[in-house]
C-alpha cells in the first residue's frame, strides 16, 4: 500500500548473533516502523543512518511494520 507520513529517524540494533546490525526505524504518530530505500542495502543505508534524529517526510511503500522509501525529504 502506498502512503505518506511524517515522523523522526531513530537507529535500534535488530537481529541476532551473525545478522545483528544497527537498524533505521521511523516513529510516527501511529507507531514504529523499519526504514528502508527501496533498491538499498537493507543493512546499513549511509545516507538514513546520518538522518538519525532527524524529522523527516516519507512517500513509500507500507508492508506490514516495513516502510519502503521512495521519496524522504
């Protein structure tokens, strides 16, 4: 589903053990959710990590708690 929101960047560290890595989240009014550039590494995104605190405008795709960036301003 493609949407639109506004929220602040924050890092948590995700996984386990081998896979475990500093993940880029997105907290909304309606929640969390995981950040990714759609067509990027989905483990480290130089480009969001440097966006960490800040606000930030994102046009994407929803999948469930998984954003898919298209457009973040």
């Amino acid at each position: 589903m493609e949407i639109e929101t506004k929220g602040t960047i924050f890092l948590e560290k995700t996984g386990k053990s081998k896979s475990e890595h500093l993940a880029v989240f997105l907290r909304t009014t309606k929640g969390n959710f995981k950040l990714r550039r759609l067509g990027k590494n989905p483990f480290f995104d130089e480009f969001l990590h440097k966006l960490d605190g800040k606000t930030v405008n994102v046009k994407g795709i929803l999948d469930g708690k998984l954003i898919l960036a298209k457009e973040i301003e």
